[in-house]
C-alpha cells in the first residue's frame, strides 16, 4: 500500500515526519476525473500547495493539512511561505499525512465498505419479507 509505504519512509524513529525539503505544487484549474497526485504527496509527508478544484470532494481543510491558493500572487506566498516557514511547514506536512492514513488507507476503507454491503444485504432481506 503506498501510504504504508509512504510513512515507513518519511517517518523517524520518533514518529514525526522528517524534515521536509520540498513543497509539492498541484496548481489544477481544470480537468476531469480522479484528482489524488495531492494526495500521494500527502502520504510521504509533503507539505502541499494546491487549488480548491484540485481538493474538491477530498476531505482536505485549508491551513490544517494544505495550503489552498486560486491566483498566481497567493500560489507563490503560499509555496515561498512552507519553504521559509518550518514550523507551518512541518505542522501542514503531518497534518496532511495524517489525514491521508486516516481517511483513505486501503483497510479503513475495506472495513468501511464491507460495513456498508452488509448493510445493504441486511437492508434487501428485509424487504424481501
């Protein structure tokens, strides 16, 4: 699974995320389809500067897990503000990497989904008496 993968990797001995070296931009204005390249960046505890189009229908929070920006002059104080800022970076980097493990690792999911199919065959049964 990528984001045990992701966190075996970026992660200390301690825990935390280890010192992030970069920032990962996800500038999408447009498009179709499934947008989670953030997302992966995310899981291997990178701070992430994306557009509001790009996080639609993820469970992303501006200034918790990512930093939202929609115009050139806010895109780049953004990417300048993780780059020069270490404590926001790192606090946005973990954040986000939490929140990647939490909300979409692959058992959680299962276990979701097996939860509502269940559900659903004893919601049929049901109507079937």
């Amino acid at each position: 699974c990528l984001a045990r993968t992701a966190r075996a990797s970026r992660m200390s001995a301690d825990g935390t995320c280890q010192r992030p070296r970069s920032v990962v931009i996800a500038p999408v204005r447009l498009g179709a389809g499934m947008r989670g390249k953030h997302l992966e960046a995310m899981a291997m505890c990178k701070p992430v500067v994306a557009t509001t189009f790009c996080v639609e229908g993820t469970a992303c929070s501006h200034e918790r897990d990512i930093l939202l920006a929609d115009d050139a002059d806010s895109f780049a104080h953004s990417v300048v503000r993780l780059l020069t800022d270490r404590e926001t970076s790192e606090r946005i980097a973990r954040s986000g990497m939490e929140l990647v493990h939490r909300e979409y690792d692959w058992d959680t999911n299962a276990a979701r989904m097996e939860t509502h199919l269940v559900q659903c065959v004893r919601d049929y049964e049901a109507a079937r008496k």
